[in-house]
C-alpha cells in the first residue's frame, strides 16, 4: 500500500501530529490541570503568610482528585477539534463549580471552617477556572493559527452528496477553527461534477469529485486523512462493502447514521452487551446529571421554602377564610416516565376537578375565586409545588404538568408530546418564560407548548435551568395568558 504523504496534487499533507501525539498531550493537559489547581493556592496561601499545612495539603489533593473525574465526565479531555470554545470554557467553570461543592459539603461536614482562611479560599475558588479557561483559549488561538497555516488540519471525504453527508459539510464550513479541509463529495448516485451546497470553499464550490471506487483509490493512496461515510440505511451493503474495502487504507473512518428521518430527542449512542446501539429519544439525564439536577432542586427549593413560608401561611389564611373547600387542591397529574403524581396547589376555585374530564379554567371562569384569581395572575397558587419538589415528584425547572385527563386528550393528537415526561415536570420551564402558558384553548397553543418542553429536554444543563429560574422572576410569575 502507498503511504507516501505526498498527495496527488503534489502538496505536502500537514495534518495529523497533534491528533499523532493526542494520548501525550492529554496527559500534559491533566498534568497542567493539577499543578495549577495546587500551585495557586500554595501561591495564595504564602502571600496571605499562612503555613501550608494538612488542610491546605488535603484540599489541593481533593480538589486536584474530584476535578480529574468530573473534568474526564465532562469531556475536557477529549479532542477539541469539533467542539465549541464557549461549550469548553463553560465545561471547566461547571466542573469547578462542582468541585467547590464537594470541597465546602466537606468543610461543614467536618466542621472545619476554622482553619481555612475565607479570603484565601474565594480568591483560589475564582483563579483556578479562570486560569484554566485562559490557558485553553490561548491553545485554541495557537492551534486556530496553525491550522491556518496548514499544520494539524484533517482533509476529509464525505460518502454521500445527500443528506446526512450535506448537513456534515454545512456544519464542518460554518466552524473553519476545527482546522477540516473537505476534499469534496463521493457518491455513485450523483453525477460528477455537481455542486450540491451552494457555500463557496476557497473561490470554488464543492462538488461531486467521484464515485465509491474512485475514493476506494484515494483512501489506498493516503490522500485523505478521515472519511465519513453519510448514505442511507437502505444502503446497508453499500456501506457494509466500502468499509471492508477501506480497511486496507490508514484512513480513519466515520459512519454518521442516517438518523434525520426521525425526530431526535436526546440521541446518544451506548452499549447493550458490547453491541452499539443509538437512542433516538432518551433522558438528558444519566445517572451523575441527574444527581446533580436533584441536589440543585433539594439545596434551592429548601432555600425558596424558608423564604416564602410567611408568605405561604398568608395566602392559606386568605384561601381559607373566603371559600368553602380544602387549602389545598391536590390533582392528579402525570410525572417522570409517564407515572400518575398528585400535584400541590393552594385552591383557586369552587371545584376541585380530578377526574377522567377536567375543564381547563378560562378567563373570567365563573369557578374562580376572588383570591384565586389573584393569585392564579401571580401564579402564587403554584408556591405549594416546593413541597413537591422537596419530595422528589417535581423539579423546579421542568416541562410544566397536565392533568391526565389533558394528557389522555393531547398525546394521540400531538407527536412527540409523551416525550415531555423523559424528565421530571417542573414549576417552571423553557415554554412558560417564552410566553407559552396558561389556557390552551386551541390545539396549536399545545402544539408551541410541547415544542418548547423538548426544547429544553434536548438542549438541557445546569446553566439552562439557571437561566429559566432568572428569566421567571421577570417573565414567569405574571402573565397576560394566566388565568
């Protein structure tokens, strides 16, 4: 097999030593990560005039331990090639966020506040991920500056001028950082020569440079360094044929599935007994993320209920002295993974409906009490959802919950509206701070609802759930659509 890296155009290849070298740089990466995180705080440590004693020994080593696992759970030493600088930088302050709290559980669990000095501790608690975050964006600048130059950048092959292979080639010239020059397309079922994107590469178009045997060559040759292969499903034995055959080439190769026939909802792929599978809807949620969803819903709705308590009692003194009926209305609705939840509110009507057909309220329902109609406008009704979330039902920020009778109604009539109960429902959510609540008088309205609830199942994280807490206070709580 040819493996001289001069290709047929006569131009040297560049490409390849730092994707080579990748296991040495990982390990320079941690090694970085460590020496930082211990030497900052021996640094501020002997500016403040402290000794480094046990204590201060013993957080560098916690700190430098908990940040490696959560660093490697969080994709910081993966290739940065394909990923976002923002999603980088955000991943290193998540990570030191999480290890500033199993350092601090620690400290008051073992009540040692004493011999740490505050100072020393904020200042290392802010310097770390900053330095992290300008070490890495530095290496990108450095890297983005040698892929300019040709060094370290990845010629690739795309299988396939339809889609999925012309998403993989949108998304590929929309970030030029990742240092990936597409050679052009190879399909037997295009013709040659075509020019299936209309984005312009180095004054000329991509196109159709060949067939499947033509590439076969070009792989043998070394001219490519990746090849990705993007045809349909249909063509199992097409695809089954032309990765045997590339197995006699050094090429890397990539088969993207061809999943866009289907709504994806948190698509990931795993493994069942060594074979890989894909899940085409799926929890954002495993085990480590849900972890941290439930101690943010326990430390936060603890906080909240201590605040509101007061405020709490008023509004029940208030609903139960100016109508007859229980303080409050506990109805039946559908929680995680479609299982029956009983969900608190302070009652803001005569009925308490909770059967098989429940009539969504309306403005200006009869039904509606005095005080519930303040406190439905104020959405003060849902404060008793706290307790639910304390109780593990509910999380704070969520697809809001229907009644099951609404459920029953919507779910054969709206696709992909079950797909909402992939999570816990939540007091408020992605829908409800984009204006999306209150009544559902038309099938559309539901449709928009539901659309946004899988929206922010798909695109969930801590910082999401952070913003959607902000944005209620200015958008969530009154609303010209409650009623």
């Amino acid at each position: 097999m040819n493996t001289n890296p001069v290709q047929a155009s006569g131009s040297v290849r560049h490409g390849g030593f730092i994707r080579q070298h990748h296991s040495m740089l990982v390990a320079m990466h941690q090694l970085f990560d460590v020496l930082l995180t211990w030497g900052l705080l021996a640094a501020f440590v002997y500016i403040a005039g402290y000794a480094w004693d046990v204590p201060q020994q013993m957080a560098a080593f916690l700190s430098s331990i908990c940040f490696h696992i959560l660093a490697n759970k969080n994709g910081l030493y993966l290739s940065w090639r394909g990923h976002s600088l923002f999603g980088e930088v955000r991943a290193v302050f998540l990570t030191w966020t999480l290890v500033i709290g199993v350092l601090l559980t620690i400290v008051f669990l073992f009540d040692m506040t004493e011999r740490y000095s505050g100072g020393v501790m904020v200042a290392w608690a802010i310097a770390v991920p900053v330095s992290i975050s300008f070490y890495r964006v530095s290496a990108r600048i450095i890297m983005r500056e040698f892929r300019r130059a040709g060094v370290n950048t990845r010629r690739i092959a795309i299988v396939g001028a339809k889609e999925p292979g012309l998403s993989l080639a949108r998304s590929i010239l929309s970030s030029p950082w990742m240092g990936i020059d597409i050679s052009g397309f190879y399909d037997n079922r295009v013709s040659i020569g075509s020019h299936p994107l209309p984005e312009e590469k180095g004054g000329e178009k991509l196109q159709v440079i060949g067939n499947i045997d033509a590439l076969k060559k070009e792989a043998r040759a070394g001219s490519v360094d990746d090849i990705y292969i993007a045809l349909p499903m249909r063509e199992e034995e097409t695809i089954k044929e032309l990765v045997e055959e590339l197995s006699n080439s050094s090429c890397c190769v990539h088969v993207v599935p061809d999943l866009f026939t289907f709504k994806m909802l948190n698509a990931r792929s795993r493994e069942i007994g060594g074979l890989p599978v894909v899940s085409v809807y799926d929890t954002p949620f495993d085990s480590f993320d849900s972890a941290v969803k439930r101690i943010e819903d326990v430390v936060l709705s603890s906080i909240i209920l201590c605040l509101i308590a007061i405020p709490m009692l008023i509004i029940a003194a208030a609903v139960k002295f100016t109508s007859p009926g229980p303080v409050i209305f506990k109805q039946r609705r559908y929680g995680i993974n479609g299982e029956e939840i009983e969900v608190w509110k302070f009652r803001s009507m005569t009925t308490c409906d909770n059967g098989d057909v429940v009539k969504q309220a309306t403005k200006g329902d009869t039904r509606i009490t005095k005080v519930g109609a303040f406190i439905r406008k104020t959405s003060l009704d849902e404060l008793p959802q706290f307790i639910n979330v304390l109780q593990g039902s509910m999380s704070i920020v969520g697809p809001r919950p229907h009644a099951v009778a609404h459920n029953e109604l919507y779910r054969d009539k709206i696709d992909g509206y079950m797909q909402r109960h992939l999570v816990k429902p939540g007091i408020t959510g992605w829908a409800q701070i984009n204006g999306w609540r209150g009544e559902t008088d038309t099938l559309e309205k539901m449709e928009k609802r539901v659309e946004f609830d899988l929206k922010y199942i798909s695109r969930w994280s801590i910082w999401v759930d952070i913003k959607i807490i902000f944005m209620t206070f200015f958008k969530g709580f009154v609303h010209k659509n409650a009623s």
